[in-house]
C-alpha cells in the first residue's frame, strides 16, 4: 500500500491520475456515503464483474479479475473516507481486498488525511510507500511556466504569482493562463511585472491565503 | 468501417459475451455476438492458446438435441483479467491484453476516455492532455468526437479555454467510433448514428 498526500491544489490528483491512466489502473474517487458493499459496488462496475446478492460472492469475483489482471487500484480524496459511517470496517475490507488480490494499492488524500491515517495500526502498518506534495518553489513554477505558457513570463512577475499562489500548482496554472490571456490581448511575448500591474488585473479572481 | 475496426469490433462483441457467460459453446456465442462463425473460432483458438479459455469437451445434455447426435463442444472463461477486450492481431500472429499493466500498446482514445471519466464534471482539454498524454490537435479531434456522439458537453456560458463535462459515463469501455462517425459503445452495448445522441 501506499500514501499520496499533500494540501489542496498541490497537483496531486493530476499526477496520480497521469500514472493511473499511463499504468492501467483503476482509479476511483471515495465517496462520503461508501459503504462495504457500495465499494464493492463501485469496483465491480469498473471491472465490469457481475454484482451478486451476497457481497462475499462479489467480492470473489473483483478479487479474481484484480489478481488475474494485476492491475493496481488508487483511491483519490480519501478523506471522505472518514466521513462514512463506519471508516475502520471500510478499511478493512480495502485491506481485504488488497490482501487477497495481491495488487498495489494507493490512498490519494490531503494532509488531514494522512495524520488520521496515522491513528490507526492496522492500514497504517500496511503502507510501506510515502509521497508528501509539497508547496512548489520558485524553480517549479519557472518550470511550468516554460512548460505551459505561451509568453514569457519574467522573474519578478513569476516571483508575485508564487508568492500569491503560496505554491500551489493548480493557483499558478491558473494565475499564468491570466497573464497568458493579457499577452495575447495586447499581442506582446514578455509580460512583467510593471505591466500585469497597470492592467490592473489579478491572477485570481479572489485573493486567499491557503496556507498560513 | 474498415476491416481493422470491424475485427476489432467483433474481437470486444466476443470477449463482453465470452466474460457474461463464463461457459460457452461456439455456436451460442456466435450467436450472441452476431459474427461471423469462421471469426468465433479463431478468436476462441487463440485465447485457448493464450491460456483465457479451457475446452470443457462436449455437452451431453446437448447430444440428444443435436441434429448429427453430436453436441457442441463446451468452453470456459478460465483467465478473466477485466473488461477490456484481449485483442489477437492476425497480422502479427499476437495476443495482446490492454488489461494488463505491462501491455505493449495503449490505445490514445481509451487514454483519453480514461482521463475525462475521472475529472468527470469539469474539465478543460489541456487537463486531459497533460493526464492522457495526448497532443492538443488529437485531444481536440477526441473531443469534438465524445461531443458529437452525446458524452461530452461544452459548458455554458462559452469561456476560453473552453470547460467540459462529462454527461453520459457509461462504463470504464472507450465508445469504439467508425471513419463515417457512427459509433458504438460496448459499455452497453448500443450503436447510434452522428448526431442523434444516445438517450
């Protein structure tokens, strides 16, 4: 098993689902209202598998097409995990699962996620892989500027749309298809800082400290 | 439709009835998939060869019934790795299974279908590129292909870029589409014309 987690808007549920897609995995969302058998559920019709009456029947049968195919299974917002009802008896069955089908198994989830993890022996003792996202840093976000943009972007407006964006990818992918948008309107290839200031515009449409 | 996407239809009509039945003889399952007998039969031999179907031998209850007094012979689902179809290349005399994670091939339109369906309600298409791995011009042509056939929808009021959703999920199987735009969804296994959107 495995663990992914890191605060909101860090680029985490693109990531994971790049390799999901790239590897064949199954990839599901978890949902507040989970149950046992609405995992099994869920599962099931992934793997197109008949559902039965009787959740152990179905439960045989996921776990056959997912020991046979090998194909790993990742859990993105796992923090809805917590939500439902009885958390430690859905964990037991992911463990169940995981156990018997023998395949990988990632939790996608934010940091609270991580430190309620922490709490419980069982699933925690299971997860031999950790992958904290953290906060970007200046040299990231020169990275997919040159990656994404399509105008320059220069070091002190790069330095402001980091500073604001408290380095979450997602508030820096955003706040540079801002800056990509006032490049075009005015038909320029370089946008700084003096400029994206006299536009008077914002990199986002309401200013929020995500982190503190 | 070309004769590559016709076998690769007939190949997902028989792996989706090869897995709901689990037990089979040739005959019932030509039947069901509605291809051609000689097709049935090298399908079924090469995933014999493959190690996917056990011959069972033939069914007594069948004999009696049977107009030579000889029943079919019985076959059985013995390696079930998931719902994507095993496809046999003739060609290249090769067995390759998508559902495997090692598979050699990935097909961009399955990656394509794969990443809208987990961002599902909003998304734009440079997301889908970056998670499916696809160039701008192909995710867009995938698109406006999704769009026309009743999956996808461009949300209103327009913006740019423009914002999808996903509004008919209809399994983890991509719609397979033809050069003419007809397509045909094996999730369930229904078929429509451009533009008239399934229901």
């Amino acid at each position: 098993m495995g663990l992914v987690f890191g605060f909101a808007g860090a680029g985490k549920t693109t990531a994971t689902a790049r390799t999901a897609v790239s590897a064949g995995a199954l990839y599901l969302r978890c949902s507040p209202v989970w149950t046992p058998s609405g995992l099994l559920d869920d599962l099931a019709k992934e793997l197109r598998v008949n559902t039965y009456r009787r959740n152990q029947a179905t439960l045989r049968a996921v776990v056959d097409v997912l020991d046979q195919s090998r194909r790993a299974v990742f859990l993105d917002d796992c923090d809805q995990l917590f939500v439902c009802n009885e958390p430690l008896k859905l964990f037991e069955s992911i463990r169940y699962i995981h156990d018997q089908a023998n395949v990988p198994l990632l939790f996608v989830g934010q940091e609270t996620f991580e430190s309620k993890i922490r709490r419980w022996e069982q699933p925690q003792r299971r997860i031999s892989e950790i992958i904290e996202f953290k906060p970007l840093s200046l040299d990231d976000a020169a990275a997919i500027a040159q990656a994404r943009c399509e105008v320059e972007v220069t070091e002190d407006l790069l330095a402001q749309l980091h500073k604001e964006c408290d380095g979450s990818c997602g508030r820096i992918v955003v706040g540079l298809s801002a800056i990509e948008k006032l490049g075009r309107q005015q038909e320029i290839k370089r946008v700084d800082l003096d400029l994206w200031k006299q536009s008077g515009l914002r990199f986002f449409l309401q200013m929020q400290r995500l982190r503190s | 439709m070309a004769r590559r996407s016709r076998q690769s239809l007939s190949q997902t009509l028989l792996w989706l009835n090869i897995r709901d039945l689990g037990e089979f003889s040739l005959t019932r399952l030509q039947r069901l998939a509605n291809v051609s007998y000689r097709e049935v039969y090298r399908y079924t031999q090469e995933l014999i060869k493959g190690g996917y179907i056990d011959e069972l031998g033939e069914a007594p209850q069948d004999r009696a019934v049977h107009p030579i007094g000889r029943g079919p012979n019985i076959y059985r689902l013995v390696r079930d790795t998931g719902p994507k179809p095993v496809r046999y290349y003739l060609e290249r005399d090769e067995l390759i299974d998508p559902n495997l994670p090692d598979c050699p091939t990935s097909d961009p339109m399955d990656r394509c279908w794969q990443a809208i369906r987990i961002y599902g309600q909003r998304f734009t298409a440079a997301q889908i590129e970056e998670v499916a791995d696809l160039k701008h011009r192909e995710c867009l042509d995938y698109l406006r292909r999704f769009i026309k056939c009743g999956y996808v929808r461009k949300l209103s009021p327009p913006t740019r870029p423009p914002v999808y959703r996903l509004i008919r999920n209809s399994g983890p199987l991509c719609p397979m589409f033809s050069k003419g735009g007809s397509c045909f969804d094996p999730n369930t296994q229904e078929r429509h014309e451009p533009d008239q959107p399934l229901t």
